[in-house]
C-alpha cells in the first residue's frame, strides 16, 4: 500500500527530535536524557547550491529534466533563493542548475521539480542505542540526489517537499499536498511512460473506491473539497490520502512504481 501520508515525508530532517521524543511522550512519563538532548542540538546549515548535473537514472525517466533550463520560468520567481529557502531543515545539497518547471494547477500554485540531498543528521550519544541506525540512513541518503517538489502559491508561500533518494522517483515517493480552507489538492511526479495513475481507498463498512487521474507534464492532480472530505468522514472514508497509488501506461496496463528497498 502506497499511502500518501507515509510517501510524502521528505520533511523527516525537520521530525527527526520527534522520533527521540516518542517513547517517553507515549507513556506520558518524564523526558528521557535523548530528548532532553535533542533539544540542545542545533539545526542543519541552509543547503548548499550546485550546479553538478544530476545522475541519468533520475533524468532519463522524467522528460521535465531533459529539457534545457529556461532560467526565466524554471527558478520560483527567477531565483535559486526560494529553492534553498523551501528546502530548509531538508536538504544538504540542492542543485538549482536542474531545477524545472512542472506546470501550474488548478488552485494557481506553480509547481518546480529539482533534485536535492537530504540533509544529514547526527544524533546525541544518548540517542545512539536506539537511533544509530537511522543516523546512518541519513548520512547514506545526504550522499545522494533525490527529488523534492516545490510548491509556490499565488500568495507567494513557497513550500518544498524533499523525497530523498536516488530511487525516489521509481519508489512514487515524490509527492506534494497543498491544504485551504477550501480544499485539499494532492499528487505525484511520475516517469515519461506513465498516462494516469490509479488511486484506491479501502471501504470500512463500503465497497473500496477506485479512481483513475490522468497524467498531464510528470504530474497527476487530485484536489478535493472540504464538502468531500466531510462526506467522507462521516462514511468512515479518507478522502485524501489514497491507500495504494498505481501507475498505468497508455493501455491501463499498471507499469509502477516499484517497491522501496
């Protein structure tokens, strides 16, 4: 199952004291030494920009990367300042020479791709026993560019979401949410080969719901009212978060994305 919640957690430098925090906050209890200490630990550097090209096995796929850059439409706002500044508590690394457009929706927020670099993140010595091994998670994803998608709205509020990993794009795992008052809209980046993605949501006490969502320039759109969300509440139904994503060629044959390592 590919739920959209779990997928779209490109955040997870900025949640990572969440994790020391979990166990002591659970059980109510009092804050234990790691937490205690993760509090004390200062906040990642901002990103640094590059301009080295990405690897093939994120162009190839996605023909929004081929393209050359146009440096009037493929920067938010004709600077690579709103990218670092999406990207904050994210990426280690962003490379603004690879940074294109993907299109606008229809709420009228402009979307970017660009491939970024989690940020790395070392933990206390009191949070070793139980974190050492996401630690070095991050430190092997700092090393490779993934892809975030940025998000600039027509009220200027820039908002990024960094999918790390080099197979993030094969994985579905670059995905972006924009939340109103009015609605929610959601979606995915997907490969040259996909048309439409197929989206399920288990029924609780009704028949599962499929729906299908068309392809447009690497990206499918779902967005959804606060109306919608409400009648799907009350059915006990998510009505944004799909519980399992597939991707569909030009046939409806599905054709991803592939299971995460």
């Amino acid at each position: 199952m590919r739920k959209l919640g779990v997928l779209a957690c490109g955040a997870c430098g900025v949640a990572v004291s969440l994790l020391g925090a979990a166990p002591s906050m659970a059980g109510g209890g009092p804050p234990s030494k790691c937490e205690k200490d993760l509090a004390d630990v200062p906040r990642p550097p901002a990103p640094r920009t590059t301009d080295a090209l990405p690897p093939e096995q994120l162009v190839s796929p996605l023909a929004a990367l081929q393209r050359p850059q146009d440096p009037l439409t493929d920067l938010p706002g004709g600077t690579d300042r709103l990218l670092v500044r999406a990207l904050k508590d994210q990426a280690r690394t962003v490379a603004v020479g690879s940074a294109r457009l993907l299109g606008t929706i229809a709420n009228g927020t402009t979307l970017y791709v660009v491939p970024a670099a989690q940020v790395s993140f070392r933990f206390p010595s009191s949070c070793k026993p139980a974190l050492g091994e996401l630690e070095k998670e991050f430190r092997r994803l700092s090393h490779q560019l993934g892809l975030a998608v940025i998000q600039l709205t027509p009220r200027g509020k820039v908002i990024g979401l960094l999918a790390p990993g080099s197979d993030s794009l094969a994985t579905g795992s670059v995905m972006f949410e924009d939340v109103t008052r009015r609605s929610t809209t959601f979606g995915g980046v997907v490969p040259d080969d996909v048309s439409s993605v197929r989206l399920t949501y288990l029924g609780i006490s009704e028949p599962d719901t499929e729906i299908t969502v068309p392809v447009s320039g690497n990206t499918w759109v779902r967005t959804v009212s606060k109306s919608q969300e409400r009648r799907g509440e009350r059915r006990g139904l998510s009505e944004t978060s799909p519980d399992d994503v597939v991707w569909l060629d030009g046939n409806g044959q599905p054709v991803g994305p592939k299971e995460p390592r």
